[in-house]
C-alpha cells in the first residue's frame, strides 16, 4: 500500500524545465515571457498576478511555475501562491506535501508567513492550497485574502498565484479584480477560440488587467528560427 501511495504520488511530480535546463530554448521562451510582463505596464509596476486558462489541462500550472523558477534567477525575492482551492497541483511540482497552506491563511488558523515554504530554488517560496474548503470562491473574496496579499507584497518582490480555469469556476475572476494583472493561458490545437475570447471577457468584466496570452504546446519546427528565438 505504501509503494502504491508513492508510486501515485511520483507520477504526478512534474518537471521544471527552468530549472533543469535554464539554457534550453523553452526556458528562454519563460524569460521573454518575464521580460514582456515586466515592460506592459510603464506607469505601473506588476508586483502580483495570476495565471489562469479558459479549460483544464491546457498548461496554466506549469506556466505558473516555471515564471515563478525565472523571477528568482533573475534575483526577485518571489512567492508562489496555490489559489487553486479545488485541484491544487503546486505541492506535486515542487515535491511538497499539502497538510495546510492558504485555506488555513484564510480562515485564521495560521499565518501567512508561517504557511510559507522554501524551495530548492534560490529566491522561491510557495504556499500550497492546503485542504480543500467547501467555499474556494467566499475565501478568496474575503478581505482576509486583500489583507494576505497586502502582506504578501510587503515580504516579496513578486507574488503569482495559480488559479482555476475561468470558464470552469468564478475563483480567477475573483482575484483578477485583486491582483495587479492576468495572464491567459492557451493550448495550440487544443483551446477553441471561442473559450478564450469568452475567457478575457470575463477577466475584463470583472474590471481585472490582462496583460496578455501564454500560447502553449506549440509544435516544434526543424530548422525554425523564430521558435528558438521569439515563438
């Protein structure tokens, strides 16, 4: 039972690319994406924003991390936060366990500073979701969650939160009202182009700043310059 439990638990770890292999094109791509956000808004320094996608399995969570991997090469003090109260993924990215995180922030029974964890990322500290709550959305629009952030910010130079799927729940148009900016990801050949003009509908009604689109899964082509350099 034991093997079965790790063995499950091993399958769902997954890579970090960035810090595997930080000279690898693909890890490039994640520093142009860090410099494109750092340059979209001149009058207003981007210190928080999360990432999100119009429907499942279309890449936000590992889009999520490995931005977070980039800022902290490049010197920034940051903090990932696993606001995916629903299927949290974070915890199996950086091998953590989930026994508390940002539910137990939100309804006062630790913290935020004492739910924080290290990575062995220099620079990079996560708090899981910890255990599901049966309100996700009521939490994260509390003004505990503003007065979280509002000391999340104080503590780090970048905060990034990953979210659920906008089409599926109402949790990322919640905080894209909260945080400084949105980032939308979308899978080639997978997203249609309905859902994610639906998805940034319902991020700029929620009056929430988007600051762009992540295109993910793009198929590599032999001898592409413009893959290796800008795709």
């Amino acid at each position: 039972m034991a093997r079965k439990k790790q063995q499950a638990k091993a399958s769902k770890m997954r890579h970090l690319i960035t810090k595997l292999n930080p000279r690898s094109p693909i890890s490039e791509q994640y520093r142009t994406i860090r410099t494109n956000l750092q340059f979209s808004s001149v009058d207003n320094e981007i210190r928080s924003f999360l990432v999100t996608s119009a429907g499942p399995s279309e890449g936000k969570s590992m889009t999520t991390a490995n931005l977070a991997v980039v800022y902290a090469q490049q010197g920034k003090k940051v903090l990932l936060i696993d606001a995916d109260l629903r299927k949290p993924t974070v915890h199996y990215t950086f091998k953590m366990d989930n026994m508390s995180g940002l539910s137990n922030v939100l309804v006062g029974d630790m913290t935020l500073m004492s739910a924080v964890e290290p990575t062995n990322v220099e620079n990079l500290h996560i708090v899981s979701s910890g255990p599901i709550p049966p309100n996700p959305s009521e939490l994260l629009g509390s003004r505990k969650f503003e007065s979280m952030l509002k000391e999340a910010k104080e503590a780090y130079d970048i905060v990034i939160f990953d979210t659920p799927p906008v089409l599926a729940v109402t949790d990322a148009q919640i905080l894209a009202n909260i945080v400084d900016g949105s980032i939308l990801v979308v899978r080639s050949k997978r997203t249609e182009t309905e859902a994610a003009q639906k998805a940034i509908e319902l991020l700029k009604a929620a009056k929430g700043k988007v600051l762009g689109t992540v295109l993910n899964g793009r198929e590599k082509k032999d001898h592409n310059y413009y893959y290796y350099y800008g795709n």
